[in-house]
C-alpha cells in the first residue's frame, strides 16, 4: 500500500472559476492517487482588518458567509462527482484567512491545488496573496491550476519536470515519478544549462570545450534519475538537456505538458517571502498546471 493511500488532495475554494477549475483538476488528481478530495473554504473572522483598521462583523453576516461558503461547496461537490461518480468528497469549512487554513491543512495532504486568479498585466505579475502563500509556506506540494480548463484530468500529454541537480530537484523528481506512473503518462525530465553568454565567456568560448561541458550537464540529469527509474518501470522518461534559460526552456516544453513540476527552495522569513525566480516565473506564466515541490518539515 502507498504510504499517500487514504491522504487528500486539498482544494482551496473561494467561488471563483479558477477555484473550480482547480476542484476538477484535482478530482481527476485523486482518482488517479486513489485519494480522498478534501474542499477548503474559508470565511472571515468577527474581527476583521480593512486598510488596517480593525472592525467588528456582525454575527448574523458571518453566519451567512458561512452559509454562502457551504453553498459553494454543495455546488463544487455536484460538479465533480458529475466527472468522478464515487469519488470520496469531503470538506473543512473554518474562519480565518485562506492561506493560513490552507497551509494548515497541508501538513497532512497529498497536495494544495489552487486556481491561478485573474487576468491582465497586474495580477499575472502578482497572483493573489492566498496562492502565492500557501505556495510559499504550504508543507505539501502545490498546484497552481493554469491553463485552459478541462474536465479531462489527467489526460495523455506527458509531464515535464525540471531538474538542476539540487536537492529539492530531487524532491521534484520523486513527485513527478510518482504522478506520472498515477496518471499512466510518459516523463519529460528537462534540465538547461547556460553557455558562454550566460557565463561571460564569449570572447573565450574558443578555449571552452562545449562538447564535454554538454556532456557534464548530461551527467547531472542521469545522477537525478539514479534508483528511481527502476521504482517506476513503467514510467517512460524522456531525457532533455539544453543550451538555454531554464525558465525560458521549461516554459517551451510546457506547452506539450498537462503539468509542469519543479522544486523551490526556502520557507523561512527570506527564502519563504518570495518563490525562487524560475519556480515564480512559471508559476505565473505557464500554459498548463505548475506543482511547486519542497521537501516537508
């Protein structure tokens, strides 16, 4: 038995089409893991803050808010048994802020999956503060649902992860294994490596043998695949190395992916404040769902 059987996927709902498109990703997610769906909502507290001035929330209103909250779920749990009849739905409605009751519920989930939110230049710089939070401080990896929606998750586009040879790589590696052989799709592992412009050396690109360099960098995605490939044999896996910005190239083969899966570092006071730059470009720009991976507590 999987050491994840019985653990949910946690989907963050707030009403929203994003949110939904989320809930079917992850249905289809934990049908596949052989996993409960567990429906988060959060409703805010009495004592609220608005432009940093504290305020009381009449109880009735709240009552309501939490009515209204249940409401969604109702509507979010017919829309899913509609794509999965059978699935195990379950639900935590709390007050408080999203993040932190999502964050919370991480410690004991298979995954968070939240829906990218809005449009336009401004909120594709800066996603909501509840995704980019949960993603940063979340104790289990995180999906951010982008892309066009579906109710065909998972499908049969390959996923792609990418690998730097460092230690959350590996984390990402172990997660995209996993899904991959759950989902019945092959596995792209990309890894890019910078050359001479990147370096500084294009003057001296002469002296440098790039066969050999490209041949080390090769050597990194073999090592991130040592062991693991012989736990999933039936995974396909489709190995890339190449000249170019990791970002940039990732973001190439993720228009082929279902998901994108990379690994992040940090969750503290600095590291925790901001994704990494690779992790937070895809997060707001890739055409499909991103799973952000560090290592638990």
């Amino acid at each position: 038995m999987s050491e994840h059987a019985g653990v949910p996927v946690v989907v963050g709902i707030d009403g929203s089409r994003a949110a939904l498109d989320a809930a079917r990703w992850a249905a289809g997610a934990a049908v596949r893991l052989d996993a409960p769906l567990l429906l988060a909502h959060t409703y805010p507290d009495e004592a609220t803050f608005y432009n940093g001035t504290a305020m009381m929330i009449d109880a009735q209103f709240i009552q309501e808010l939490r009515e209204d909250g249940n409401s969604m779920l109702d509507a979010t749990t017919a829309a899913v048994l509609q794509d999965h009849p059978g699935l195990a739905v379950e639900r935590d409605v709390r007050s408080g802020t999203a993040a932190s009751h999502l964050i919370e519920l991480s410690r004991a989930a298979r995954m968070v999956a939240l829906g990218a939110q809005g449009a336009g230049a401004v909120t594709d710089y800066l996603l909501g503060s509840t995704v980019l939070r949960t993603v940063n401080h979340a104790h289990s990896p995180v999906v951010v649902v982008r892309g066009a929606s579906t109710t065909a998750s998972p499908d049969t586009r390959p996923i792609v992860v990418g690998v730097d040879g460092s230690q959350v790589s590996e984390k990402a590696v172990e997660e995209a294994f996993a899904l991959a052989s759950a989902f019945g799709v092959g596995l792209d592992v990309v890894h890019a490596w910078s050359g001479e412009k990147q370096h500084g050396l294009a003057h001296a690109s002469k002296y440098v043998d790039w066969t050999a360099y490209e041949e080390g960098e090769k050597a990194v995605v073999s090592e991130c695949l040592a062991g693991i490939r012989d736990e999933y044999p039936d995974v396909p896996v489709n190995e890339v190395t190449t000249q170019g910005v990791s970002a940039d190239v990732l973001l190439r083969h993720a228009t082929t992916a279902q998901l994108l899966v990379v690994g992040s570092h940090g969750r503290g006071k600095v590291m925790g404040a901001l994704l990494g730059s690779v992790s937070q470009n895809l997060v707001h720009h890739a055409p499909c769902p991103v799973l952000v991976c560090r290592a638990r507590l």
